[in-house]
C-alpha cells in the first residue's frame, strides 16, 4: 500500500482546492489545508511562515523540518491556534482540522497537503519527506481573470524578502519584482508576473522529477471523470463510484458556470464552461497584455490557438 503524503500545489487559484477536495474524498487520505499559508494560525504547523510562496530549501529547512513533521503525524495544537483567532471563518476552520487530525490519528491515513503556497518549496518536501507532488497548471489568463474578479493584489515584497529564492528560481525576474513592489502594477499584470515567475520553475521539475504529477487545469475540467480516475491511479487511491460521483455533481453542466460573486471559493461548478470565462472577463487589450508578458513562459503549456 502507498503510504507517502501527496502535495497538491500550483499557483494559486490553479483549481487546487477543487482537486484537492476531490482527491480528498478517499477515506485513504486526510485533507490538509494550506499549511503554509501565512493567514493560518500555528494549529496544524506550529513554525508559521511570514511570507506568501516561502522557499524552503537544505539550507533553512531546520527551521521547518520537526514542524512538517509534527503535522504529517497529525499533531494538532489546539491551544495555539485558539488564541490567533480572530474570525468566524478560522472558528470553523479550527473545528474542521481539530477534527481532522484527531481522527487521523486513530486510522493513520495519508497526509493530503493542498497548498499552492508550498510551489517553491515542493522540492524539499519530496526529498524529505517522500511527497509524491501534483502540480496544477492554469491557463495565465484564467489566473489573471481570477485575480481581476477576487481584485487580490499581491504583495511582491513577500518574494524579495526571501533571499534564496530571489537568488535562486526568481533570479531572471528580480528587477520586474522590484519594480512591481516600488510601484505595483494593476491586477492582471501583477497576475502576469506571477504567473511566469511562477511556471517558470515548471519545466525545471518536469525535467528533475518526470514521476511527478503535472495537470492541466483545463484538462481535467473537460473530463473530470477520466482525468481523476487517472489521479487517483497514478496516486496508489481507490477511485470508488462514491468518489466518481461526488466528483460528477461538483463539475457537472447543471452547476454555476462561475464561481458567484463575493465568494473565492465555490466548488460545484460546469467545469468544462468555466474554462473560458476569462474570455468574457477580460478586455481584449488586457487579453493582449498578458499574452505577451507570459509568452515565453506559457510556450510549454499553451498553444497560439489557446488564447
């Protein structure tokens, strides 16, 4: 039986919720949430990170080594998390892991980390603890028309306080970084950037890891069934017909063709008509925009007649 953890990642907004959720469903795996995120509090890792896409590497992964432990046994810390509660939304989050991890601890599944925030570091978290990754790749206009209707800005700074990524895979983009955290740009060329600083590491890891796992967003949104079934194939998971139908009643044609406005996440959705929603989103010119900004970068996954 494979008992390695699974990471789910990609850029954000890449569809790794509703895949990791997916995924989730195998009573084989315990879902966990994000934890690397910066806007979590010390529950499910108690060393929390300051930074979005935080670069954890041999150098620096004392730090962060005996916690990614702790959390991969599903250890949970109540009491630390409580007192960095300042929502409703992280009330039921604290709920939902409390018992999650303590479930887990009895049946021992597999550890499910969806994290998009773990992209830079996915890397040391195969080294170290055996994570077989799946990476999520998003059309960057569809990641541009996300960001544009959630009107998320990103904070560059994030990126240039991290000296080992600016010096390692962020290298070739540090002045647009600099430039972008000086005077930030509008939200679909910030997208842009991130977007190629991002994917860029990619063909690094197809070429470094070809057993890892690297999914079209699109892809899978025009054959759930077929792509997941693959999934959970290449993932060692039981693809069960509870499971397969779950997944047919979030991406079927009678769901929302997008997510409704003011929610970031919404998982029952026509998968195959929310593709190309980017399309009706964004102005031609921002189309444009895009398009050239990330031409080099998107070459490997995009073809001219998927724009």
């Amino acid at each position: 039986m494979n008992e390695k953890p699974i990471l789910i990642t990609g850029i954000h907004r890449s569809g790794s919720t509703w895949v990791g959720e997916m995924v989730g469903k195998s009573d084989d795996v315990c879902y966990i949430f994000e934890p690397f995120n910066k806007n979590f509090g010390p529950g499910i890792c108690r060393e929390t990170f300051d930074t979005w896409y935080p670069y954890v590497t041999e150098e620096n992964r004392e730090k962060y080594r005996y916690c990614i432990s702790e959390t991969l046994a599903f250890r949970f810390h109540p009491w630390k998390e409580l007192r960095a509660i300042k929502t409703k939304a992280q009330v039921r989050l604290w709920v939902q892991n409390f018992t999650r991890f303590r479930h887990a601890r009895k049946n021992r599944p597999r550890p499910l980390f969806k994290d998009p925030i773990a992209f830079f570091s996915a890397e040391w978290l195969a080294r170290e603890f055996g994570f077989q990754v799946v990476v999520l790749i998003r059309h960057p206009a569809a990641f541009a028309s996300s960001l544009k209707r959630l009107k998320w800005d990103f904070p560059f700074n994030d990126l240039l306080k991290q000296p080992l990524l600016m010096e390692g895979p962020l290298s070739p983009f540090r002045t647009e970084i600099e430039n972008a955290a000086l005077s930030p740009p509008d939200i679909v060329d910030q997208a842009a950037l991130l977007w190629k600083a991002i994917y860029s590491r990619v063909p690094h890891y197809q070429k470094q890891y070809p057993h890892w796992i690297f999914i079209r967003h699109e892809d899978i949104s025009r054959d759930p069934a077929g792509r997941f079934e693959s999934l959970f194939q290449s993932l060692g998971l039981a693809f069960t017909p509870a499971v397969r139908e779950h997944i047919l009643t979030h991406s079927s044609g009678s769901n929302p063709k997008e997510t409704p406005e003011g929610k970031a996440t919404f998982l029952k959705r026509d998968s195959k008509e929310n593709i190309y929603s980017w399309k009706k989103r964004l102005t031609h010119r921002e189309i444009e925009r895009v398009r050239e900004s990330v031409r080099e970068a998107a070459a490997p996954f995009y073809t001219d007649s998927e724009w």
